[in-house]
C-alpha cells in the first residue's frame, strides 16, 4: 500500500469512525508511516558504502556551538547584572552561576569523535 492509499484509509477511517477515534487513528497513520521511514532508511543504508562500515553518531554542528554560546553568555550576562543591580549580597551565588556556564560549554563544546 502506498503513502497516498494510507493515507486515504486513515481519512476514511476516521470519517467512518468518528471524532472520537481521531487520536487512534491518527497515531496508527503515523506510526505505519515511521515504520516505512524506517525501512527506507534501512534499504538505503544497507546499500552505501558508508552504511557497511556504520554510521556514527553526530554531535553538535557549528551553529547548535554557537547558539549555545550565544544564550549560554546572555543569560549569564543577565544574572550577573540581575545580582549586582539588587545589591542584596547575593555576590557569591555568581560563581555557581558561571561555573555552570562555563561546565555546560565544555561538555557541550568539549573534544569531538573522529569519524
């Protein structure tokens, strides 16, 4: 059966059964649909090169680095200003703060695999 043909079964069905079987239905459609992905996935990959030898897990790209960076730094920033504006003593709750910022980073950012 094809995607269309699945797809007009589960909008059928759906007619026929009513809104109340609306999530049921919709889950199955999905779910026979990640099972076809999955086995194109499969055929494509028993097939290249690459998928004999195994694929390896991807990390973090160059963007996902940066953006983390970017808000990692931001909200530290806003802390930081948040904590001093107050005045109330709360000074040493900055080095937990950044700390975290900084661990979070390294972990995220920390040495990468070779492929």
């Amino acid at each position: 059966m094809t995607t269309g043909d699945e797809l007009k079964a589960a909008v059928s069905a759906r007619r026929d059964l009513g809104p109340d079987f609306e999530d049921a239905v919709v889950e199955s459609f999905l779910d026979k649909m990640g099972q076809e992905i999955d086995r194109r996935v499969d055929e494509r990959l028993a097939t290249s090169p690459q998928g004999k030898k195994g694929v390896r897990a991807a990390g973090p790209n160059d963007a996902q680095r940066l953006a983390l960076a970017i808000v990692s730094l931001s909200l530290g920033t806003l802390a930081t200003l948040a904590i001093v504006l107050t005045g109330d003593g709360r000074g040493s709750y900055l080095i937990p703060i950044w700390l975290g910022i900084v661990i979070v980073n390294g972990i995220f950012n920390g040495p990468r695999g070779k492929g």
